[in-house]
C-alpha cells in the first residue's frame, strides 16, 4: 500500500513538473514573437542635438534672423532667454549616465511653438525630434509651470483702493470713461469632446467647451481671469455664479465707494463696462438694445462711450487669439488641461504686453482697433484677419428684466456723457454715415 501511494506521489511530482516546462516554454515563445525591446531610443530622435528644430533651427533664427524668431515665439531671442531663467527651477531635469536630459530652453521652445501655431503634437514630434508622449509631458509640465512664475507679477487681482483706482484713472485717461473699473468679456474655449462626460461641457452652441470670463484694464491686460466653467452653463448664469460678483457686490470689496465726479453734485458708482452677453446691474453696464435706440441720440452717444472703453476687452481677446493660434481650433486636451493651458497664455499676453521692448513687436499699433475722430470712424486691427475657432463669443440670449435701480444707474450715466462729460467727437461718431 505504501509503495502504491509513493508511485502515486512521483507521478503527480512528474506531471507538475511536465506543466512547469510546457509553461516556460509559452513564456519564451510570447517573449520571442515581441518587438525587440532592446532599443533604448528611436535612431532619428538619437540625432536630435544635431538635425533637430530647437538646436539648428532656433539657434540659427536667434543669430541670424531675430525677426523670423519672433514669429516662430512670438516673442524676441531676449525675452525668450529671461523667460527661461524664470521657468528652469521648475523643468529642469536631471542627467544620467545614459543620456543627457532636455533642457529648459528646448522644453519652453516646444511649448512656445505649440501655443504660437497650434501644431499638433504628433508634428512637433517629428520637428523636435521628440517622441509623442514626451512632448505631451513636456507641454503639460511648462505650462503649468508659466502659469507659476508669471502669475503673481503679471496677473495680478487689484487688492487695494488705491490699485482699483489706478485702473480707474487710466481708463478715465485713455477712454473718457470715468469710474471704470474694467471692460467684461467672456467666451467659450471649443475643445474636443472629454471622455465620459456627457453633456456636461456641451453647450448651446452645440459644441464642447469650458468658459473663459476675463476683466481687462485699459492697456488691454487681462487683470482677473475665471476659466473652467462647464460650456454647458448659461451665459448669464457663469457672471451669476462668478467670484468677482460676489466679491464686487460684497462689503469686503476693495472697490472705491460712490463718490462724485467733477463738475457734478451726484454720486457715481465704479463699474465695469460688459457687452448684452451679461445682465445689467448698478455694478456692470452694458448699452442700451438698439431698438429702444430708435431717433434717442443721448443713448446712441452712451452706448459709444461704453463701446470705447469695452473696446479695451475685445483688443486684448483679438490679440491674445491672433497671436496664439492654439485658438484657431477646438483643443484637444481635457478640461483641466485646457484651462492650464489658458491660464498660461493669459499669463504670456499680460507678460508681453508689459514688457517695455516686446510690447510693440507683441501688438504694434497696426493690430489694434483705432478710431479716427476726425473723419468719425473706426479702423479695425489686423487681428481681426484671424478667425479663432476655438474662441467664440458670448451671445445676447434676451429675455432679462433688468432692476429698476440698475436701469436708472444707467440713465444718470446717459446723462452725464450728453452733458458735462461729453467729449467734442461723440455725436459725429455715432451719426456719421459711410458713402
């Protein structure tokens, strides 16, 4: 009985073995039909120090064409190398005995290129000679990363009187506008349609989006940005839920109090100008419908004196989107991507638009609207020629009554632009007529 049992032992040991082996032998026949894995790089991106974009191509527009550079950045070789000092601390990767890691430069190069032309990442991949999902980390890393060193110098939220009213002056300064405090735009970012989210981002439109609510000053810097939003929300309903509401409504605001403006006895609040696409308050104007403009030349003067200054809104929009041409069409990131990514090309237009020196290659005169009060007409800018696709424009969905008190804030406002705050052009700008 015990020699049948030890018989019966060995032969199991036998056959477990036997599976053993016929295990391995899958194992290694799977592992033989694999692609070869030895390769630790592709040949053509091994060779990228010596036929890549960056360190050929750049290099030679740097010395030898710093215009053409400028249109491959959009910015000049100098300001490009003080923004790399900025962004190092925050990309820079270290070598190894393998191989030597991409540098700061090339990483912000990468990432300016993407931004400045919209080029997909699969054809940066074969410029920079870079495999795909590198660059894609690499674009995700330095934008964040912009956003990070950039943010606290030049997208700075006015957190004093003081501040408010030098935002105030200027506007009352460059647009006869007193008491402005901003011009309000809004508009949808178009990106490609997230995974599992429904119809969550799908909006009226009938595109995907997230919200981009800016506050522009008078020099056509965004100085309050609110991205992220759900396309799907209404218009309206995004000014409604928006932080600079509450903060501007409540009595924790740094916003100046009413107070009179010269030569008059009344007390005037500080606004910010926004166009039909938000709803009228005593703290946000918007002009007057056009058919309650019908033979009422005060209105029509009012609603071009609010024009002016929300013309501030629209230049820095127009701008931002001609010279970044990641707008022209829906991104394809999803939302948490894309709003970084806004975030930092706010950041970038503010940065250039201060600037002292890349100010005026950034947006020459020629790029913005211009009105000739002589001949009472407005010369549109250049970027008016782009058409950013990914950009749209928030729309007058109709339907709101307005409160008597913010009506009435809006007449006394009318007024005081057709009596003693009128500027000697305004009545032939709004009644001159082309031949």
């Amino acid at each position: 009985m015990d020699r049948r049992r030890v018989m019966a032992l060995q032969l199991l040991h036998l056959r477990r073995r036997r599976a053993c082996l016929a295990l391995q032998l899958l194992i290694i026949a799977e592992y033989s039909a694999a692609p070869d894995r030895n390769i630790w790089m592709h040949h053509w991106v091994a060779r990228r120090r010596e036929k890549g974009f960056h360190h050929n191509l750049f290099m030679e527009l740097m010395l030898e064409d710093p215009n053409r550079f400028r249109r491959c950045l959009r910015m000049s070789a100098e300001i490009f190398e003080e923004l790399v000092k900025k962004v190092s601390p925050l990309i820079i990767k270290q070598n190894t005995r393998m191989r030597d890691s991409i540098t700061p430069a090339e990483r912000l190069s990468v990432t300016l290129r993407h931004l400045a032309t919209g080029e997909t990442q699969e054809s940066l991949s074969l410029s920079f000679r870079l495999g795909q999902s590198t660059i894609s980390g690499i674009i995700k890393e330095t934008i964040r990363a912009l956003f990070d060193v950039l943010s606290s110098d030049f997208l700075k939220f006015p957190s004093s009187e003081e501040e408010w009213r030098n935002v105030a002056q200027e506007y009352e300064e460059r647009w006869n506008y007193p008491h402005c405090i901003g011009a309000m735009d809004g508009k949808h970012c178009r990106i490609d349609p997230p995974l599992k989210s429904g119809s969550m981002f799908y909006n009226y439109k009938e595109t995907f989006s997230i919200v981009l609510l800016a506050l522009v000053d008078a020099d056509y810097r965004f100085i309050f940005v609110d991205v992220g939003a759900n396309g799907r929300a209404s218009d309206r309903g995004i000014w409604n839920r928006c932080s600079l509401k509450g903060y501007i409504e409540s009595d924790r605001s740094k916003v100046p109090k009413d107070s009179q403006l010269r030569g008059t006895a009344d007390e005037f609040p500080y606004v910010i100008v926004g166009d039909e696409g938000f709803t009228l308050s005593e703290k946000l104007m918007m002009p007057y419908p056009k058919d309650q403009c019908t033979n009422r030349l005060d209105r029509r003067i009012f609603n071009y004196r609010l024009s002016r200054a929300r013309r501030c809104s629209e230049n820095a929009f127009g701008v931002m989107a001609a010279r970044f041409q990641i707008f022209r069409a829906p991104m394809r990131y999803d939302p948490d991507d894309a709003r970084n990514l806004v975030l930092a090309v706010v950041c970038l237009h503010n940065y250039l638009r201060t600037h002292v020196v890349g100010r005026s290659m950034y947006a020459p005169p020629q790029m913005l609207d211009c009105e000739d009060i002589m001949t009472g007409t407005v010369r549109q800018g250049e970027y008016h020629l782009e058409q950013p696709g990914a950009l749209v424009r928030f729309v007058n969905q109709g339907g709101n009554r307005h409160a008597d008190a913010a009506l009435a804030v809006r007449d006394k406002w009318c007024a005081y632009f057709n009596t003693i705050g009128a500027v000697p052009w305004q009545e032939q700008m709004v009644t001159y007529r082309p031949t």
